[in-house]
C-alpha cells in the first residue's frame, strides 16, 4: 500500500496510539488501514469411505491435487464458502457435517476452515479451476502429488479418525521452516511433509 483511498496523501508504517502494531496510516488525514489475515475454506467431500480431490488448473500449485477450498467471500459464511468453492471447483454438492479442521498460516496471514461432508449425488465434474476430479480411497490418494500442507494434514487427521471411527475438531499452526513445514497444535503434534 502507497497511498491512502480517503485523501490520496503517501501512507507510512507507524503505531497508532493505543495500539501495538506497526500499521499503515495516512500521514495527512490519519486514516488507519488495517491488514488481516484472509480466510480459507474448504470441504472433505465424503461417500463411501472415498474423499473427493481436484487437481488445480491454476497457481499456485497447478498440476497438484487439493481438496475445494478457496477464499471466503464477503458476506458469506464460511459454510457457505466450503459450499460454494466445492461446487466450482468440482461441481459437486454437499451436505456439510461440520468444521473439522482450523489451521493458522501465519506465513502467508491465512486462517484455513475445512468441514466435513456428504456428496449428495456422484454428479461431480471438472470445474473452472480443476483440470480433474476424482474419489480416491486412502491407499489410492496421491499423498506425493498433494498441493498444500494444509491438505496433507486434513487428510492425515481425517484417515486417522476414520479409523478410529471418531471425528474431532482438529486445530493447530503451520509453521513455515526453512524449505519444510511442522504442525504445531493439539495432542498429535506432528511434523508433516
């Protein structure tokens, strides 16, 4: 940010009385813009012990599997953005379950919801940002093809409690370390790939 929307004077770094962070604010008119992490939200697409993934046909990350999500909009839920990024990514409908996964990335300021779901029918296709949709099997899913961290976690807790035969809300940190990432958050404390 360079220049402030209200007046069009230079923006400066600076702390704002009474707070703790460096903010942006106009050096004339003093307006404070705020930055804040985005939020991400996506679906596990459940049906018969299979997950529905969709390989990207965007960046970043083209060319890998991911489970839909995306950014939520503004006046949405982030119910209704799982919903409704699941539908464009894989023209697929789902009946959502419940939040399963929270996961901050405070690397790139995003906040990831993911929820589980039920496919309500087996009517999925590509959409504009898959160039493929399948339902995979754990033994079947790419695990070395996965485009995020974020999924290969989801993923790793959602097969876990599906063994287990109990699904819990699962929440922690993705840490950005060097060239790799660790999990940090909850009782299974673990370093993912």
């Amino acid at each position: 940010m360079k220049y402030c929307s209200e007046c069009g004077a230079e923006l400066e770094l600076a702390k704002p009385e009474d707070d703790n962070r460096l903010r942006h604010m106009c050096t004339v008119c003093k307006t404070i813009y705020y930055q804040n992490p985005k939020i991400v939200a996506g679906c596990i697409p459940e049906h018969e012990g299979r997950i529905l993934l969709c390989k990207r046909a965007i960046a970043p990350r083209h060319g890998y599997w991911t489970l839909p999500a995306g950014y939520m909009e503004l006046h949405e839920t982030s119910v209704e953005a799982a919903v409704r990024e699941t539908l464009e990514e894989a023209n697929a409908r789902v009946e959502i379950l419940g939040l399963y996964a929270v996961f901050n990335l405070p690397h790139v300021n995003q906040v990831y919801m993911m929820y589980r779901s039920r496919l309500l029918d087996l009517d999925f296709s590509v959409g504009e940002e898959s160039t493929d949709v399948a339902l995979y099997l754990e033994k079947e899913v790419p695990w070395n093809e996965l485009a995020f961290t974020t999924i290969h976690q989801t993923l790793k807790f959602y097969y876990q409690d599906r063994r287990s035969g109990i699904y819990r809300l699962h929440t922690g940190d993705i840490i950005k370390q060097g060239e790799g990432y660790s999990f940090k958050g909850g009782p299974e404390e673990a370093a993912v790939d």
